[in-house]
C-alpha cells in the first residue's frame, strides 16, 4: 500500500528532493544612482531578463531582490521543461528557453542540474488521441521535436505503465525537468558576468515616477532613478503593482507535489525515465534520483486559492516558507497515479511540498509593456516559470533593446486585462484554469466561470439566451443563434459539431436577405487636437482620410511588420475615431500613446470602448430596412463604401459608417450605449418583411474569408510584413509622410519577398481547417495555414496560407494537415466570392458598355 511518512520540513537533511540555499542578510553595497533598466524581483524570470539585458550589452542593469534570489516560487519547483505548448507563440518561448538552458552551464561554470529524458503525454480516450493529432499539425511547421506514438513505443519508453488504458503517446525528446535554484544561480551568475548588478535583500517600497517618465525606485538602502522598471515580482507582483495605482490580476494558488523515496524498480533502470503527463489523472510525474516525483492539479472544487493575499498581501517575511500539506485533498490523483504506474503502491513518501505560484484568469503570463504607465513593463503571472524564463528574457530583452516585440506573443500581452477584471473574477477564472488543466483542448473553445463581467452590451440582456457567447476581451458576443429544434449545448469538437448548420443558415441570412450582429467589443478611440493628423500620419501606412470618409490603415513596427489593422474615420477637421479588434484594444492604445509622448505631439486621446455600442446591419436588404427609420438618402450614390454620416435612426443620433466585414452591402452604426437597445429593437421591427433576423461570429467569420478579408492576428501581426500578406493597396510608400516602418518596408521591397500569402481551396470530409496547421509539398513542409473555414457559399474549405513565393501561384497543389491526415489543397485566385461593392461596380459596367 502507497506508505505515507508524515511531512518532513523542508529544510530538512533527510528530504530527499532538497532545496540547497541559506537565509543571508548582510550588508549592500551602496547601490547605484541610476539605471537604465530596473528589474524588480529575483526569481528565476528576473535573473534571466537581467541575465539577457546584459548579454545583449545593455549598461546598468540593475535587479532587486527583496530577500533571496529564487525565494517565492521558484525554490520549490518541480523543474519541469517542455518544449510542448498547445498555443503557437509560446512554442517559441519554450524552444529557446531549452536551448539556453543546454548551454548555460559550459558558459556560466554553474551546474544546473538539467536532466532530459523526454517526455509522454498519456492519452486514453478517443478526444485525447484527437487532441494529440490536432496539435502535431500545430507543431510540424516549428522547429520542436515531437511524435505520436503508439502504445507499443509507450511502454518501450517507459516500461513502469501498466498499458491498460493508453492508447497513444505525444513523445517530445528532449524535454526533462532542471533544477530551479541552480539555473537561477546560473542566470545570476551570467548576469554578473557581464555586468548587471544585483542587489539582495533589496526590497522596493515606493516608485514614484518623474516628469520626464523615468521612475524614483525607493528602498531602504537609497534611492535609484531608472529609466524603466520591470516588475518581475512574482507573487509580490500585485502589491508593486498597487503602489502605481494597478491591480494586477494575480493570485497565488497551492500547488502540492509528492517525492516518494527509493522505489526498487526505478533504481533498476539503465536510463531515466521520460516524464509523464498522465493527462486523464491529471497528474505530472518523473523520476527524482531513484524515487519518482509526482504532481497533481486537483478540479477546482478541491483545489485552494490563497485569496486572503489578494485582499491583505503576502505576509511579511514569507518567501521560502510553504503552506501546510494537504494529501487528503489529492487523493483521488494519487489513486490514479498509483494504477497508472503500479510501482507506487509500495512507495514511501518522503516529503510532500505545498508551495505557491501564481495564476493569472487565463492560466498566461503578463509580459510587456504597460498602457497607460510609462517605462513600466511587467513579467509576472508565471504559473510554468522555469520553463518560460529563459525564453522570456530573451523575449523581453530584444524587445525592451529594439523598440518592438521580436514576434508575435500577444497572448500574454498584459493589456488583455482592464478594470472588467474584478477579483471575484479572477479568483474564478483561476479555480477553472487550475482545475481545467489536463482537460482536451479544443478549437473554439468557451470557459464559463466568472462571466458575464462588467463588459456587457446594450442587447446582451436580449440576445443572451437566443444563442451561444463568446468571450472576448471581457465582452459577451454571440457566436452563433439558435433555432427551435436545433442542439443547444456546448459541444466543443476537433470536427464540424452542432454550430455547423446554424452558422450555415447565418451565412446564408446575410447573402440573400439581411442581418444583424452586435459589433460592441471593437476598441474605439477617439483622436483629436492640433498635432492630430501629424501623429496618425506617422503612425499609419496609408494616407488618412477625409472629412467623412473611412478607410482601413495599418500601424507597422520600425522592423516594417504588422503592428495593428485600425479602420480610421475623420468626422470633423482633426478629429478622428479609430476603431481595432476587442482583443488588441489596448495593446494598440498603448502603441499609440507611446508614440504621442515620444514625438511630443499636442493630441488628445481617449478610450470610448465602453460607452459606445455598435450594430452591424449586412445584406441586400439592409438599405431597404434603414431606410425606413431615418429620412437620411440611403441610396448607393447619396452614401457611398467607405463614407460616415452623423444621422437619426428612429430618432435616434448616431454615425452610420457604410462598411461591412462580412463583404456584403452594410453598415455599422455606433450609438450611446444605453440607446442601443432601442436602436436594435426598431431594426428588427422594421426588418420583419425583409426577413431580418440576427447572426454571429462564426458566420462574420466564414464570410470574410469567402471575400480574401485578412485578419490582424491571422495573416498579419508582428511575425509579417504587409507585402507578403497582400496589402499592398494600403501602403502609401510614396506619401510624403516617414510613417513609423517605411525605410525599412522600402528595403524589404528592394530584396524582395521569400513568401507570400496563399488562398486555398481543400477538399474536406467534416473537419476545416481554423488556422496554424501544416502545410506540405512532396513530403516536406513548406508553410502553415493563418486561418480557415468552411464556405457556404461555394461549398468548400477554405484557408489562408504562407507559402515559399515558387509555391503561391494559381493552380499549385499542396497539401494541408488536418487532425492527421493530409487533405488536398489548392491555391487559388481570390476572392472566391466578390464584394457588394465590386458586384456594384461590375454591374454597373456591364451596364455601361451594353
């Protein structure tokens, strides 16, 4: 029977899984006057983004470290380094961070401790093996090692399993676990090296800014004027936030591991074993000496928050202290660790460790820049530390050194959050995301807990039992409707699940007849002053528009890539409203007003996010219903594509702007919020003859791609540049204004481009592609899909692509990776289906040459 030992400290010298540090206070040196990057916190993160900054030959670095370096999470870690992400960006981040950590020793003269045995993600149902296929598509087009394997290689690996439940293994060489003190002393060492200077105990007890936006740093052994501070804090990270006026949402969450001593068996092994990720057990397991090491994520009615920390801090002086164990609590996981691996059922434990990390609502970390604070970034909310620091210094050091992100991790971007994310919020969403762990991934998939937020608009109370909501940016939007007899639950799949005909039926609503979607969650800013057109006109690529008029411009980075997808109107002389995704609302705010105190521009700028609503009116009887309510000439020749207007919509003043992202003839109208409700309801009123009826997301989704709309964060962000994603038409090289990226977009174009964006065409069973799978040629790899969906109206799956420029021409066939299976594609001339605007025009011409 599974023997367990009552706990032993810590410290303690009979603890086989050991924590090598001593508690040593002694005197600083006196610290120095200045620094040009001021890292607050010594865990394994900010020692490497010290380590980094210096590497890279940035002069005065400086780290504070409140008690000890590696005290708070790292100390007790259980190391555990995957290359294994299911999102893109963070695959990156992982990649580097293990080949750091392969090196680090031979340059530093420091042992880490680094053990690479590989790894086995376990699966035993039928989704999991689904899961293990979707993301081998996701992972053919990176450099990461990693293989399905079957349950005969399973147990070849790792011949302790008892086989009876597994069906397949995700097999990733080359991961393993390290020892977290010893690469934080590493790091530190290494940043030493070459010339951070690291104080400790240094704790920060205000940071005021100055008028010149440097930062006064002040702890009890003087003050240090920085030019930017990063707080790297750790579970601290929420109070040094709190002293600039920010709540950042993070919460410590108890995280126990079991460490069993010798176990017979795994002291008979010729090699180590791969760690084990028994994903239905929801347990992590390895090898530790010549016992095992295992920890589980307990289901969020079990698993215990330390949210009195939120409200009253973390006590003074804990920082290597842990919380009191609870086996009880994780039994059910250690029952079903000790089936899957028999073997511990006659260990002994020898130690039990309860220690915090940090979780932020999505489980993600916090790195970047943030609105609204100048010089301030954040590094924080790391619940998989060990494994992102090295990957994230480096990450954060050639972006704090450049200018721009290095590539795309918008996922982490600490502006995703705002004042809708309240604590009863947070401390849900990280009960879900603890206990929703090992759970199977799935596209499109929606976590309910803490919802709906503050972020609400005027017909969600409306709409919110018509159909299935989204979750965006805090927002509720619907996704899709649904209609008597259709299947109304949540039923996430890899394949076409019960969305597929309703969103058909949307789809089909907006091309013959008209429909409404409620477009609230766009950030929308306001923009105006006397240096207005000065600051957009170097910002944006394209030229701006006039009084009126609307079109679609693109922020690019001084690298030439792309930073933002606005669509920007001038509704009056110098003032301009911009209008991007939910999801990059602030991250584009804050780009905008860096570049505004940069070049001293006399501007105003304001966030109207959530005091405005908007509804998007498409289809070809969306003039006919607007008409109706307004005495304003609707007409093709009276408001034309891409004109705004201020008008009465049922007596109501709001700005009309002819535009629709589903390509087809609509506007979207913007309104007060608390007018929205009424503005809806006399829409639909009018529209019943009509036919009107309301549609989703996914249906704006699938049309767009019909139209060759490209989509910020599919086929541009900061890994493309505008060239080869196809948006030559918005690039303005030759306005005379040196918009930010233009000499270097100038050079790109002078070497000419190695890829282009592809538009594919695939023949499908009942699975589409969604975006970043593997695309192949003969065999080989040549490029990844941006995104993709079915077409309704032609009857297909469609999909963007990057493709070696040889490859992107009309008529090539290649091949497109789906769920494992390699499904025929073909590039094709775009759009498959034309703009209302260009059917009009096309029309009219007949017209005229008849």
């Amino acid at each position: 029977m599974f023997q367990s030992a009552c706990l032993i400290p810590h410290n303690s010298p009979s603890c086989r899984h050991s924590f090598p540090f001593s508690l040593r206070f002694y005197s600083l040196p006196r610290l120095k006057d200045t620094a040009e990057t001021l890292i607050i916190g010594g865990g394994c993160v900010g020692v490497s983004l010290a380590y980094h900054l210096a590497k890279l030959g940035q002069k005065d670095v400086v780290l504070l470290e409140k008690s000890e370096l590696t005290a708070g999470s790292t100390w007790h870690a259980a190391g555990l380094t995957t290359y294994y992400h299911p999102g893109i960006n963070l695959k990156k981040i992982h990649y580097y961070s293990i080949k750091l950590y392969e090196q680090l020793e031979a340059e530093t003269g420091q042992a880490v401790g680094f053990h690479q045995p590989g790894s086995i993600r376990i699966a035993s149902t039928v989704s999991r093996v689904d899961e293990m296929k979707y993301q081998m598509t996701r992972t053919h087009w990176h450099s990461t090692p990693q293989f399905l394997i079957s349950p005969e290689e399973v147990q070849e690996l790792c011949p302790l399993l008892n086989m009876d439940k597994v069906l397949a293994g995700l097999h990733t060489p080359g991961d393993g676990h390290i020892d977290p003190y010893s690469l934080t002393m590493a790091l530190a060492a290494g940043a030493r090296m070459h010339g951070a200077h690291i104080y400790n105990p240094a704790p920060v007890t205000g940071l005021f800014p100055t008028p010149d936006g440097k930062w006064d740093v002040h702890t009890p052994h003087g003050t240090i004027r920085a030019n930017r501070v990063v707080n790297a804090a750790g579970f601290w990270a929420r109070e040094v936030g709190q002293m600039i006026g920010l709540e950042h949402p993070t919460i410590p969450v108890h995280h126990q591991y079991v460490v069993t001593a010798t176990v017979a068996e795994v002291k008979a092994l010729k090699k180590e074993l791969p760690v084990i990720r028994d994903l239905e057990g929801s347990y992590y397991l390895r090898q530790e000496r010549d016992g095992l090491l295992f920890g589980p994520y307990e289901k969020q009615e079990k698993m215990v928050l330390q949210d009195s920390w939120v409200t009253d801090g973390v006590p003074p002086g804990f920082g290597k202290e842990l919380f009191e164990s609870d086996l009880d609590r994780i039994m059910d996981h250690v029952e079903m660790a000790m089936e899957m691996v028999p073997v511990l059922k006659h260990a002994d434990i020898i130690n039990i460790v309860s220690g915090p990390i940090t979780y932020t609502p999505d489980l993600l970390p916090m790195v970047g820049p943030h609105q609204g604070v100048q010089n301030y970034w954040t590094a924080i909310g790391f619940g998989y530390g060990i494994i992102h620091a090295g990957g994230v210094g480096k990450f954060l050091s050639d972006w704090i050194l450049s200018g721009e992100p290095p590539y795309d991790l918008i996922e982490c971007d600490p502006n995703r959050y705002s004042k809708w994310t309240t604590v009863p919020f947070m401390c849900a969403k990280a009960r879900e995301s603890y206990g929703f762990n090992n759970l199977v991934g799935y596209p499109k998939e929606e976590r309910f807990a803490g919802r709906p937020t503050s972020r609400v608009s005027g017909v969600y109370e409306l709409l919110k039992e018509k159909g299935s909501m989204g979750f965006h940016a805090g927002w509720e939007q619907p996704h899709y409707f649904y209609k008597p007899g259709d299947d109304v639950r949540y039923r996430p799949s890899f394949k076409r699940t019960n969305w597929f005909g309703p969103v058909g039926r949307e789809c089909q609503l907006v091309m013959e007849k008209v429909g409404v979607i409620d477009l609230s969650p766009f950030g929308k800013f306001m923009v105006k002053g006397k240096d207005s057109h000065k600051l957009l006109d170097r910002l944006f690529a394209n030229t701006l528009p006039k009084v009126g008029l609307t079109n679609i411009s693109h922020m690019l980075t001084p690298r030439g890539h792309v930073y933002a997808e606005l669509t920007i109107t001038q509704l009056a002389p110098g003032e301009f409203m911009l209008i991007t995704g939910s999801g990059s609302e602030l991250h584009d705010l804050r780009w905008i007003e860096r570049e505004r105190t940069d070049g001293g521009y006399d501007v105003d700028i304001s966030n109207v996010t959530d005091g405005i609503g908007v509804l998007g009116v498409a289809g070809p009887n969306s003039r006919r219903v607007l008409q109706k309510l307004t005495s304003e000439d609707m007409s093709d020749g009276a408001f034309r594509f891409l004109h705004c207007k201020s008008i009465e919509l049922a007596d109501i003043p709001l700005r009309a702007t002819r535009i629709s992202y589903t390509g087809e003839l609509g506007w979207e109208l913007y309104m007060d919020m608390p007018k929205m409700e009424a503005v809806y309801q006399a829409i639909m009123e009018a529209g019943q003859e009509e036919g009107i009826d309301n549609f989703g997301t996914y249906a704006m989704a699938s049309l767009r791609l019909e139209k060759g709309f490209r989509g910020w964060g599919a086929e541009m962000n900061c890994d493309t540049n505008p060239l080869e994603a196809g948006l030559d038409y918005f690039i303005k090289l030759n306005k005379p204004a040196d918009f930010v990226g233009k000499q270097a977009l100038l050079e790109i174009k002078s070497q000419g481009l190695t890829r282009n964006l592809a538009y594919l065409t695939m023949d499908t069973d009942d699975v589409d592609p969604e975006g970043n799978e593997t695309i192949w040629h003969n065999g080989k790899v040549v490029g990844n899909t941006t995104s993709g969906a079915y077409s309704y109206t032609t009857r297909k799956s469609l999909a963007f692509g990057y493709l070696p420029t040889h490859l992107a021409t009309i008529g090539q066939n290649v091949e497109v990776e789906l769920l494992g299976r390699k499904y025929p594609a073909t590039v094709v001339q775009e759009p498959l289906v034309q703009t209302e605007p260009t059917r009009t025009r096309l029309q009219k011409k007949s017209r005229g040459g008849a």
